[in-house]
C-alpha cells in the first residue's frame, strides 16, 4: 500500500508511506506517486518505509532513478528506516550510500531545507 501526505509542519515537504511488500506492481505505484509530486513540482520527498517487510529490485531502481532526476531539480528524496532487514539490504547494496536514511520521521523532516 502506498499513501502520499504533504506534512503540515513543512509545507515543502512530501510524505509517501509504503507498507507491506512492496513487489513489482507496488514498485510501478511507487514510481507514479513520486512522479506525480515532480509534476506538482514537489521535489522534497521524505518516504516512510517503517512498516516495510520487503522491497524488490525494481522498486530500489525505481528509488534511485528518482533520485537522480530529483537531484537535477536541487530536491532529495530521504527514508526513514527501521526495518533491521531492510537496513542490512540498504547497506549491503551500497544504498545507504546514495540515501539518507532516518529512523523517524521527524528526524527526517527537519533535515529538509
């Protein structure tokens, strides 16, 4: 499942929670939501995956295509992370490298300009 919020506190800031799997067809909803904020101009994206199970491959290259078109726009897009499965995954594929990576949301919030 997958919820996009703006954040009350900071207007600039887009909130999309993920929750469960997040598979093939969750991957591609994923890419559309964050896609649909770009066109809203909405270039800060904070994504709330602490009720995250699992992600496939293709929602992480999804994540990090975003993130490189949203770079282009000066925007980021962070997560927040708590999952220790999902951390290791993070880790061991380097993405927590490409990604900041928070384990709270207003941890993340405040890190946006």
């Amino acid at each position: 499942m997958i919820k996009r919020e703006r954040n009350d506190n900071a207007d600039s800031v887009e909130i999309i929670t993920l929750d469960g799997r997040i598979d093939q067809d969750a991957s591609e909803e994923l890419e559309s939501c964050i896609q649909g904020c770009l066109d809203e101009g909405r270039t800060n994206i904070c994504i709330d995956m602490i009720n995250v199970k699992h992600v496939c491959s293709s929602a992480l290259g999804a994540l990090v295509a975003k993130k490189r078109k949203i770079k282009d726009t000066d925007g980021d897009i962070k997560l927040i992370i708590v999952n220790e499965n999902l951390l290791r995954l993070f880790q061991t594929t380097m993405l927590d490298k490409v990604f900041e990576i928070f384990d709270s949301k207003r941890e993340c919030l405040t890190t946006f300009d």
